[in-house]
C-alpha cells in the first residue's frame, strides 16, 4: 500500500464547477502538506501548503486538512478551463526525512 | 526572483552512456532536492542536498549520484543507463536552513531524459 493514496482520474468538469481533489495518508508522522499543479511537460508549481488542521483559503483555492482521519482535500471554486492540469498532493515529515511524498496526481479537465 | 533553472531541457541518450544534469535553485536558496517523475511510478525522492553535502536519500541505485557546490547549483549524475532510466528529472530548492524545520519545495522545469 502506498503512504499517500490519489484517485488518478481523469476528472472532467464544466467550466464553473468547484472540484473537489483528495488524498489520503497512512502515516501520521505526515505534519505539513502541499498541493502542486502541474501542467504537461512543465514541473509542478506549487498551489498551497498548511500545517494545521483545518481550511486554509487563496482565490479560488481552498486546502483543508483533517489529520485525525488522514485526509486532506484541494477545493477549487469558479473552475476555469486554464486549471486543467494534474493535481498532486504532497506531504512532509516534520523532522527526520525532509523529502517530499506525492500522491500520484488528479488530472483535471475543466470543460468550456 | 528568477525561479529554478534545470538544463538540459530534453536529452536523448542511449543504455549504457551516463547523464549529467544541472540545476541553479532560486537565488538565496541552500537546500536542493532531486526527483525522479515517470507515469508509473510517479514522483519519487532521489536525494536531497545542503551547503554541498548529501542530507538526505531515497531509494535509488548507486547509479544514482549527485553533488551541489558552493553557489548552492547541483548536478545530478546517472552512470550506466538503463531504459527505465527515462524519465523527467526534476529540481526542487528550498531555503529552509535547519534541519528538521518546514520548507516548502519550489520546482524547476525539469530534464527530460529518453534512454533509447
């Protein structure tokens, strides 16, 4: 089993829509989170981070984190067809090992 | 700030050559990190580096081999290539100085290797 779990897609939406991208973790040493997007045959930009429990909110971006059930989720709202890419979680040991986990990324097709 | 440079962008080798690929992190940024991005695997930790020593390694061959120097620019070497070899290769630099501390990875554009 993988430590972090991403359904693949691909999620197609129409322009609009809020898309809701999650993740699921298995080890709760995982303390700090991150979402990356990433455009064809580009490297991944980074969206947001957080380290707390709770919803933290950008724009149209909103990242929540429930720790107590290993879940974090990505929330856009107003899709736009130029947020077509893939989404990938990412998550970080606090201390320890400083490398980054991704899940295997949610491609996302905002339909015009 | 100028983001994270990577070169060569595409390079095209063949199994047995060996690779060096370069990255320059964002200006004032120590730390790098390599990573490894393929459709089936997906994006997996190669090493990371600090003020030129290793810090951290995932769980890749020998074959597998890098080095940063003193400006912070890092090359990442591949010896022996093999065809699952190809995959884009990509750059992250952080500015977190402590281990242990949050950062957060900002990426380059990556190199994309083929191994024919």
């Amino acid at each position: 089993q993988k430590e972090v779990e991403q359904d693949p897609g691909p999620l197609s939406v129409p322009e609009g829509a809020i898309v809701s991208l999650n993740c699921t973790y298995s080890n709760s040493a995982f303390q700090y989170f991150m979402w990356y997007r990433q455009y064809s045959r580009k490297g991944p930009e980074l969206l947001m981070y957080t380290y707390s429990s709770g919803n933290k909110e950008d724009g149209r971006f909103t990242a929540q984190v429930d720790k107590s059930s290993k879940y974090i989720s990505l929330f856009i709202r107003d899709s736009q067809p130029s947020d077509s890419a893939t989404y990938l979680c990412a998550m970080i040991f606090l201390t320890g090992r400083r490398a980054l986990t991704f899940g295997s990324g949610t491609r996302l097709q905002v339909q015009p | 700030k100028a983001g994270v440079t990577q070169t060569p962008r595409y390079l095209i080798k063949t199994r047995g050559q060996q690779v060096t690929l370069s990255c320059s992190p964002i200006s004032g940024h120590r730390s790098v990190s390599w990573y490894q991005q393929t459709p089936g695997q997906g994006l997996q930790f190669l090493f990371e580096y600090f003020s030129e020593t290793q810090r951290n390694k995932g769980n890749f061959p020998g074959r597998f081999s890098g080095r940063q120097f003193s400006n912070s620019r890092s090359e990442m070497n591949v010896s022996t290539l093999e065809l699952g070899d190809s995959a884009l290769y990509l750059c992250a630099s952080s500015s977190t100085e402590k281990r242990g501390s949050t950062d957060t990875q900002y990426f380059g554009p990556g190199t994309r290797l083929t191994v024919l």
